[in-house]
C-alpha cells in the first residue's frame, strides 16, 4: 500500500471516529433533554394529584395520557372516557398496553414510549413516541451525513497527501535514475518544510559526492602525469640495457644505478605520501596538552639529524592537540622551506604556530595552490618532488581540527602556519 493512500485511510478513520462521537454526544444531549422536558409535564401532573384535581384536568396535559387509580391493591383505569376495554392495570387484559407501574413512588419514570408519575394512590401516565423518532432521524441524518462525509475526507486526505508527497516522488525518481545511469542529479529546491529540508540535504549531498569523485578523477589523472616520467626514464635505460648492457660495464651500471634512483624517487616521493594520504582517514584524533617549547626542540633536532642544520626556536605556552599531527605538519613545513628556501625558524605561540623562511615571493596565486596535490612552482624543471607534502599536511590538520595557511612575509619569504579551532 502506498504511503499517499495509508495517509488517507489514517485520517479518514479518524474523522470516522470523530463523528461518531459527535454523535454519540449529540444524540444523548437530545435524548436527555427531550426526557427532561416530559418529566417536566410529569412534575405538573404531580402537582395537580396533590391538589386533588379531577381526572379531566391531569388528561388535558397530554392528548395521549391516562390516568390510574390503586382499587383492591390493583391499578384500574380511571379516565372519565371509561369504556368496555377498559380494565385493571397488571392483572387483567385491556385496550392499551400500559406499562407496569413501578414500586418507587413520586419519582417520574420513562418505560418504553409510556412516561408516568406516581403520587399515592394515582398514578398519570402519557404515550409520547417523539424521543424515539428523534433519535431515530438523527441515526438517519447521521449515516448520510457519515457516508458524505467520509467520502470528501478520503478524497481530500488523499489529494492533498498526493500534492504534499510529490518531492519525494521526484526525489525517489532522481535516486532511482542515479542508481540506473550513474548520473548524479539533484532535485528542485521549492518547499521550506521538512520535505523542502530534505531535498536541500539530498542537493548538498550530491554535491560532495559529486565533489569526491572529481577529485578521485583529477586524483587519478595526478598520479598518471607523476607515474610518466619516471616510467618513461626507466624504460629508457631499460632499451638501452637491452641493446647495450651485455657488452659495455659502464652503461650497465648507469642505467642500474639510474633505474634504482627513480625507483627510491616513486616510492619515497609519490607511493609512500599517496598511502600516509589513504591513511589520514583512518588514522587517530586524541589530543593532549603539548609544552611548545618541548614540540620545538623536538622538531629541531629531527630537522638536524636530517639535514645537518640548525633551526631557531622561539616557544612559549601550551597547547591541546594531537602531537604527533603537529610534529609532522612543521616537518613538513621546515622540509619544505629547506628544499626551496632558506634558514627556515620556528615561532610557537599557543595561538599560532608558524614556520618562517627566507625564500623567494610568490604571486597569489601561486600561494593559492600551494596545498592542493602534485602542484609545483616550476613543474617543468623541479622533480625533486611529488608536490604531495603541503597536500598532506593540509589533509592531517583537517583530519585534526587544525587550520593550515602561507601568508607572504614583509621583508621577503613566507610563513606556513598552524592554527587551532
């Protein structure tokens, strides 16, 4: 069953049993008042027997009424229109059928159609049908009114279900041909209730997923464009080992010694940063209170094993993150500095983590892309390499709820810095 008709159904039970206890109140609203206004005649009847009235007087109350009187212990009819069908109430058989009359006196009493009084040794009794008949025509109403009813309510229940339910209809089509064609799509954002939010949530979705897998694409095309060339300088010592390694030692061991740098190159400088990047995701984000003095001497004397150069450190405070995050983004940074600039510093502050050089300056938009994979500045000359370092550093401070930038110096060079969230 469709949700649009679950819907309709739902509310038309529930109007169903809203009328029906409309009705129920309504109905015994009536009822009651219509008994209430006969034992208001049954209370004026009550009052001429006390007043000893005659017979006649109590019979013009109502036109169909009838007045008993207590003979040897019976009730007997004591009408002033007395016939021969008249006879005792209870016991023997007569024209009209008269109800028995209750024990409880002075109290007015509803049996049947017949409403009755008794007050000592009289008893008044009228036949009205009019309660019934009202009950009974207000059952009829009702089920006309009920099936009208109930019919315009599942209609509407069901349109209006229809109209409100046609963005998840498109958006179930949308998903549907996206799981057909692979086509991503998006849906028309119209409405602002929960139906509008969720279309909105399904467009932004997309929209990153969209996003990933033109960056796996453009990921993809990077590495080919990485792996070329130093795939095309192995093949060329690879031929030129074929044709010429049995017969001449020198060119054997050039071109082995040139196929095992660029083997080191791939691997050190293209596969190895393209797992540390798969891995980023899965990797830990605990944090710690890190002493900045502490992180700095740190990062300087791995910097000097490395290297052989020493590294100021100004640093001051502590700060909370995770330290073997921060460790690797500076590393990366000095690493950088070292490879295209000069005598790299290093100023911590709990604020702001900044690593300083004496490089070249770069235009905006050479800054711009400092972070983004594979760019190099001079991609025609530099392969020393994979352009994959600021791209993992800039990975590892999201990962981390860190922020990384390059902002130009006013005396020359550039500052890479780390700030937290």
């Amino acid at each position: 069953m469709k949700l649009r008709t679950k819907l309709a159904l739902s509310v038309t039970l529930f109007t169903t049993l809203l009328l029906l206890f409309s009705f129920l109140v309504v109905t015994y609203v009536v009822r009651d008042h219509l008994i209430e206004s006969r034992f208001t005649q049954l209370e004026q009847a009550e009052e001429l027997m006390e007043d000893d009235s005659s017979t006649r007087a109590l019979l013009t109350l109502h036109e169909d009424s009838v007045v008993l009187s207590r003979n040897d212990g019976r009730w007997v009819i004591a009408n002033d229109e007395e016939d021969d069908d008249s006879a005792t109430v209870n016991g023997d058989v007569r024209a009209r059928d008269l109800p028995g009359i209750p024990t409880t006196r002075d109290e007015p009493f509803k049996s049947g159609n017949w409403f009755g009084i008794v007050h000592e040794d009289q008893t008044y009794l009228f036949e009205d049908d009019t309660v019934d008949e009202t009950v009974s025509t207000l059952i009829f109403a009702f089920s006309i009114v009920l099936v009208i009813a109930l019919i315009i309510a599942f209609l509407s229940s069901f349109f209006i279900a229809y109209q409100t339910l046609r963005p998840l209809r498109q958006l179930s089509q949308t998903m549907e041909r996206i799981s057909d064609s692979g086509t991503l799509e998006t849906v028309p954002e119209q409405q602002n209730d929960e139906i509008g939010q969720l279309g909105k949530v399904f467009n932004r979705m997309i929209g990153r997923v969209d996003q990933t897998m033109e960056q796996q694409r453009q990921f993809v095309a990077d590495v080919s464009h990485e792996m070329k060339t130093p795939l095309t300088v192995i093949e060329g010592y690879a031929k030129l080992l074929k044709r010429w390694g049995k017969t001449n030692p020198d060119v054997l061991e050039e071109s082995i010694s040139n196929i095992l740098n660029e083997t080191h190159t791939m691997r050190s400088g293209l596969i190895e940063p393209m797992l540390e990047l798969s891995r980023l995701e899965y990797g830990e984000t605990t944090t710690e209170t890190i002493d900045l003095k502490q992180l700095g001497t740190e990062v300087a004397d791995r910097m000097h094993h490395a290297y052989a150069v020493d590294i100021p450190v100004d640093a001051t405070g502590t700060v909370i993150a995770n330290n073997e995050a921060l460790v690797r983004i500076l590393t990366i940074f000095i690493d950088n500095a070292i490879k295209y600039a000069k005598d790299p510093e290093l100023l911590l502050r709990p604020e702001r983590l900044e690593v300083l050089d004496h490089g070249t300056n770069l235009s905006v938009e050479q800054r711009a892309r400092l972070f983004d994979r594979f760019y190099r500045l001079d991609e025609a000359r530099d392969r020393s390499g994979s352009g994959l370092g600021l791209s993992i550093a800039a990975a590892l401070a999201e990962h981390h709820h860190l922020s990384v930038g390059s902002e130009a110096r006013s005396g020359g060079g550039s500052c890479f810095y780390i700030t937290f969230h």
